[in-house]
C-alpha cells in the first residue's frame, strides 16, 4: 500500500470544534500539563500496533485521578504509576497506583491520620476513608462484592501515614511519596478475615498484596477488560476464561491481554462496541495517517466530545457503555464530515478504509469503492 500523505499543520482544525480566540500564554503548571497530553497523543498516533496504548489508556481509566485536583500529577502518574506496569503485574501496578502522590492527594489519603497514632492524640483529626473504599470498590474487588464497611475502615487505617514529603521543607523531594510513622494507625487490623500485624508501611502494602491475588479481583477486572474491548454486556466465558488467566498467573497483566486476544468469544460479538471519543479520535487520526496537532485543538476536541484529557466526574473514571456517549454521535459525524472534506483531496477512500476497517469494511462498502474512475474522490466521500 501507499502510504498517504499526512495532514498538513493547517489540517488540525479538522480534531477540533470552530477555533476559538487565541487565549493568553498559559502558567507554567498548564503547560506541563499540554506537554504531558502531547506527549500521550503521539505514543498513541505513531505507535505501531496501538494495542498496548489502548492498554496504558484502559488501565489509567481504572485507576484514574482527575486533572481538576492533581493537576500537575496527572501525566506524571500515568507514565510512572501505570505504563510502567502495563505488561507487568497487576499488584504491581496496584502499589504504585495506589501509593503515587497523585492518588493520595486525588482521594486525600495524604491527610488521613491514624485516631490512636501520635498526631492523632495530640490533634484530634481523624481517619480519612477515600482511597481505601474506592480501592476495595473500584480498583480490586468490586462493588457490593465480599467487604464490609468495617473492612473498609480497618483497611483505610493500614494506610494512614501514606503521604508527601512537604514541598516547603524538602524543595529537592517535595510532593513525593513518605511514610510518616507519627501517622499511622498502631496495631493490628483485620481486613477480610486475616488479620495483619503492625508493621509500619508494611502493612498496609500486605493488605493491597492480598487484594490484587483475590478471585473477586479477578473476576472484577476480567469483566472490565472483556467490556472494554468486547461487548457492553461481554459473554460470560470470556469473563471467566480472563478470570481464571487472572488467578493462574498471579496477575499477569501480559498473559491476560494474550488471553483477551486469543479468545474466540472477543472476536464474535457483533460490532456494537461504541469507543470512548478519546479512543475514535485516534483511530481517526491514525486512520488519515497522523501528522502535526496542537495541544489546545485536542483539548478542545475532547471537551467538545465530553472527555477531558485526565478529568473523570468521579473516581470510577469516564464509562465504558454505550448509553453513556451514543448522544455524542452528532458531534463525531460533524468531525467525520470535516475530516472527508480536508483529505479527499489527497486521500485515496481505499487506502483510508483499509486503514480504518481492514477486512471488517462490509460488501458494500468495497463495491462502492470498486467504482468506476469517472466518479470524484468527492462524491465517493458522500
């Protein structure tokens, strides 16, 4: 095949609603931010096989922090909490989701006190039960599965005394991850029947051990992987068959992507699966063969589509089903359509359907395209 011609740089209007009034030069903190979804977009346009890239944004998703409260973090957190671990394993990436200053501050584990420890004697402030909820519903387990809220109050003060280094008095180490022993909640807790000894940052670490090796876990990400690239409702034995991949390998997150792709099940639903306008936006642009994009046309883009880069209405991140974008359609065909008019010129509808759809273009499809010569690249865009 030949390969097209990228867009030229005057073509990323075709990603973005009518440009607006060009805006004052952002603060530092926001242009990192720009060059952190920069960076994420070209991985993801100019990647030879997109599917690892599809993993780092599924699983940035499932453990997700919103941009809105960890502003500065958010691309920091998904390089270095998740795409580090994407082909590794899950309790792995448990840890270091859980652990990076970005989701202590997103959940505000990083001010949750032990009642019994010394600061909390001496303060009288009291146990914050975010992040340890969220993990045991969200990340791990899954809602209304085998906890208690007794569970999540015990788990929430193994982590107490997981916080950040202050800024103000630590400028070369600010904001990373410490244990602050003064704290952290003294003694024994018992999570889910087991009862784990004191132990300093240790114990806390072996409660999310625990959780990332629980059949519950597996079955709860099994389900969310097989919805994501499956089917809103994915059959049931694809779930189990990731499940039980899940438990056999201890979590590894490679063997089961293997597993999602080699499952007859993934490939037989039929193509109902609406992507996230994150995900159609670059299938878009790697459709028409990538080229030059500029941070605030994306931005715009996405807010448009209503998926802000980073920013999810809740921490259980933006939604994989259908209902919850299919009111967007209008949208994408009026992004579709500029797209049709900016590279008809240059684009061969053969190629960009090989492109875009590969054997999965239907009969009609290629028939129209099997037109004769005499009809316009144009009107075969209509």
């Amino acid at each position: 095949m030949t390969p097209m011609e990228p867009p030229k740089a005057e073509d990323v209007t075709m990603m973005a609603v009518p440009e607006p009034a060009a805006p004052a030069t952002p603060d530092p903190p926001v242009q990192n931010v720009n060059r952190e979804i920069m960076t994420r977009v070209n991985a993801a346009v100019n990647a030879d096989i997109g599917f690892v890239e599809r993993l780092v944004w599924f699983w940035s998703n499932h453990f997700c922090v919103s941009a809105d409260i960890v502003n500065n973090m958010a691309g920091g957190y998904e390089r270095e909490a998740i795409r580090t671990h994407v082909l590794g394993r899950f309790g792995d990436m448990l840890l270091s989701a859980e652990s990076h200053p970005a989701m202590l501050v997103y959940l505000d584990n990083f001010r949750s006190i032990g009642p019994m420890s010394v600061a909390g004697l001496l303060n009288k402030t009291g146990l914050n039960e975010n992040l340890a909820r969220e993990i045991l519903e969200l990340h791990t387990l899954g809602v209304r599965s085998v906890y208690t809220q007794d569970d999540v109050y015990r788990f929430a003060k193994t982590i107490t005394g997981w916080t950040l280094r202050p800024m103000a008095s630590d400028p070369d180490h600010g904001n990373e991850f410490l244990f602050n022993a003064r704290l952290h909640e003294p003694g024994p807790q018992t999570v889910l029947g087991k009862v784990y000894p004191e132990g300093g940052v240790e114990q806390g670490r072996a409660v999310l051990a625990d959780l990332a090796r629980h059949p519950a876990t597996a079955a709860q990400v099994a389900f969310k992987l097989a919805r994501h690239f499956s089917a809103d409702e994915p059959a049931a034995s694809l779930v189990e068959r990731l499940s039980k991949r899940f438990l056999e390998t201890d979590g590894d997150l490679k063997e089961i992507a293997k597993a999602l792709i080699e499952a007859p099940e993934t490939w037989d639903e039929q193509r109902l699966k609406l992507k996230r306008p994150s995900e159609w936006l670059i299938s878009c642009w790697r459709a028409i063969g990538g080229g030059p994009v500029e941070a605030r046309r994306i931005l715009d883009t996405h807010a448009y589509l209503g998926e802000r880069f980073w920013r999810p209405n809740a921490p259980k991140g933006f939604p994989d089903e259908q209902s919850a974008w299919i009111d967007g359609l209008a949208q994408r065909l009026d992004i579709a359509n500029r797209i049709g008019e900016l590279v008809a010129a240059r684009v061969e509808p053969a190629e960009l359907v090989e492109n875009a759809l590969g054997p999965l273009a239907s009969k009609e499809t290629g028939r129209r395209l099997r037109a004769p010569k005499a009809v316009s690249r144009r009107s075969r865009w209509r």
